[in-house]
C-alpha cells in the first residue's frame, strides 16, 4: 500500500513550500485514504510523515489546534486523540490529490489488460468493469474485478498438468475430500473462496505475498458486496484494481 501512497504523493506539486498546516492537511488525507475510514490520530499522521522520509512539523499538537480552531473541515472526534474530515474537505482533497492521474492511470492498466486475456467472455467482464470504473460505480468496479481474477485462476488451474495438482490438494483439505475438479463449474463446490485461496497457497500455485493480497482484497469485496456505511472513494478502487492486475492477473496470463 505504501507504494502507491508514494506515487500519489510524488504527484503532488510543491509540497516543501505549503505551510505547515497544508502539508498535515495533505498528510492526514492520505492516512485516512490508506485506513479506508475518515478517523486518524496525530501519532498516524507523524508515523506517515516518517513513512514517506518528510520531516515532520516539530511542534504537531500546535499545528493540529491552529487547524481545528482555523474550522477549515478537520473536527475532533468521538475521541478526544481522534480527528476526521468534514465532507466537503474530504471530496476537495480527493479531487484535487486522487482523480485525475490515478483515474487515468488505471483506467490505461485495465485496458491493457483487454490485449492480454485469451477468453473473450472474459474480455466482456473487464470492458464492464472498466466501465463501472469509469463512470466511479466504484463498489461494481471492486467486485467485477475480483470476480475476473479469480475466473482467470480458475482458467489457470484448468490446464491439464495444473489440474491434476490442484487435485491432489483438494483431497489433502479436510473439507473437500469428496470434491473432483474437472470444469469451472466444479469450483463452486469450493464454497468459501479463503479456502480456495489457502489451497492455491499450500500447492505453490501463488506465493505468500500473493496470498496475502488475495485475503486482503477478498475482505474488500466483501465490504463492497454488502450495504454498509464504508465509503468506497476513488482512492480505495484505484489501489484494489491496481494491485490485482499488477501482482495477480498478469502472473496468470
């Protein structure tokens, strides 16, 4: 994740001149965009200031009541060490820090993407997902592109030497002794898909790096697939689809 805090950061013009103020404005967002919840403490915002070798504000807790007192949209929180954003400063810092280059960006990496699939009922679902994007149906974005991933794997597995591997690992989980793969349709009988992620892992069909965005954007999907009071931002969509495509998708081509 930091990786692409980095390049969001690198992109935003004059930093070192903005006032001390601006660069903990600019800084808090990023914390807040990161933890996909509109909460975050000083010691968040001083921990990423570290993160991104910047050096802190020296007198931070000033800093934070000159903001608060100024009312520009940073208020205090439930608890007294928490602040959030208002709405309208939230939406302010997410156009001006998050939309244009990185709505571009990714919209570029998925369309690449299109000339690299081999499926083309697999090509119709990316263009679907591009278009969800596209037009900010962030929450479809996210779980359009979850589904294709894992529809990619599954292509994958289906290959005559991967699948009698795969195979055998079923019949070592305790769950799915009885479970044969043989069509796609067979994978359903996998009914919790962190099995079928574990599975992958154990049998060297992906590393523990890959397994670990697997598990985390699995939980993401599953906060876009339910009503909730998660805002799903730009932010949020760029950095799942992003790192699905470059870490995952691509290796399975």
């Amino acid at each position: 994740m930091i990786n692409t805090l980095e390049s969001i950061f690198d992109n935003i013009a004059w930093f070192e001149w903005k006032t001390n103020s601006e660069k903990i404005l600019i800084i808090s967002f990023l914390v807040i965009s990161e933890k996909w919840e509109n909460i975050f403490s000083q010691k968040e915002v001083l921990n990423l200031f570290n993160k991104l070798d910047l050096e802190p504000p020296w007198n931070l807790s000033r800093d934070f009541k000159n903001i608060l007192d100024s009312k520009i949209g940073i208020q205090k929180s439930i608890l007294l060490w928490e602040y959030k954003f208002s709405r309208e400063l939230r939406k302010k810092f997410d156009q001006e820090i998050l939309w244009d280059k990185h709505i571009k960006e990714t919209s570029i990496v998925l369309r690449d993407l299109l000339l690299k699939i081999k499926w083309k009922e697999q090509i119709d679902f990316l263009e679907e997902a591009i278009s969800c994007f596209e037009y900010k149906a962030n929450r479809w974005a996210i779980i359009l592109t979850w589904l294709l991933t894992i529809d990619i794997i599954y292509e994958y597995i289906l290959l005559d030497e991967n699948l009698i591997v795969f195979n055998t690992s079923i019949q070592n989980h305790w769950k799915y002794k009885k479970i044969r793969i043989t069509k796609k349709d067979d994978f359903q009988s996998i009914w919790k898909e962190s099995d079928f992620i574990e599975i992958l892992k154990v049998w060297k069909f992906i590393t523990n790096d890959t397994r670990k965005i697997l598990d985390e954007k699995l939980w993401i999907r599953n906060t876009c697939a339910h009503p909730n009071s998660v805002s799903i931002d730009d932010y949020k969509a760029i950095s799942f689809i992003q790192d699905l495509v470059k870490n995952v998708i691509i290796n399975f081509q």
